[in-house]
C-alpha cells in the first residue's frame, strides 16, 4: 500500500527530527506531533481550522475511515457554528475516533459487529 508506505515514512522522518534534537518525547506527545503534522498538512487553504473537506482528508491520513454521517456528527460535535474545526478540536477529534475504533476492533475481535449490553456499552462510552 503505496500511500501507507508514504504516510510511515513521513511520521518516521518527524519522529526521528525530534530524536536527533536529543528531545525526549513520550507516546502522547508522538501522538499529538502526528496530529499536528496531519492537520497543517490538510488545511490546504492556511485557514487555521479544517473544513468538512479536509477534515475528512485529515481522518483519512491517519489511517482511519469515517462515512459521510459519522463526519457530519463530527463536525457538529467539535466543529464552530460554520462546521470548521480548529486544532486543538481536531486532536480531541482523533483522539476520541482512534480511542473508539480500536475499543471496537478488539470487542470484534476481527470481525465487523460487536453484541454488548446496555451496561457494557455505558461502561465503553464513558470511561473513554
């Protein structure tokens, strides 16, 4: 998967800008660089916020999917009253997406549905 390939490379080479600086990072600050990187990447147009457009691209470099539904409750949760969504809005974004997609990827342990109670879905979603 040549796009996965170029995306690796380039968190690689951020990952590594910082290590030969002699900083240390820990996991949440790597993870917050990455956001970083995505989001001056995708605000094509230097606004400071992402657009329903690039934040779409913006989900889509990091690796993960969304629908056209999914995108439109992001955008009203952690969007402005235009549907823009600034940085600091956009890491709470992907943090809580990534958080959920692998919550369910290991509750359906590989498969595409996932069957839990009431309760257990409570525990999931505000826990988290």
């Amino acid at each position: 998967d040549v796009p996965r390939q170029n995306q690796d490379s380039s968190y690689k080479a951020l990952f590594l800008k910082y290590a030969k600086q002699g900083s240390t990072i820990d996991a949440s600050q790597l993870q917050q660089l990455l956001n970083e990187d995505i989001f001056f990447k995708e605000d094509r147009n230097h606004s400071g916020f992402l657009d329903v457009a690039e934040l779409k691209n913006a989900i889509q470099a990091a690796g993960l999917a969304t629908d056209a539904q999914l995108l439109r409750l992001m955008t009203l949760r952690y969007g402005d009253a235009s549907g823009r969504v600034g940085f600091s809005d956009f890491v709470c974004c992907m943090l809580r997406l990534d958080t959920m997609t692998h919550a369910f990827q290991n509750l359906a342990e590989g498969g595409s549905q996932i069957w839990m109670t009431a309760m257990e879905w409570l525990t999931l979603v505000m826990y988290t």
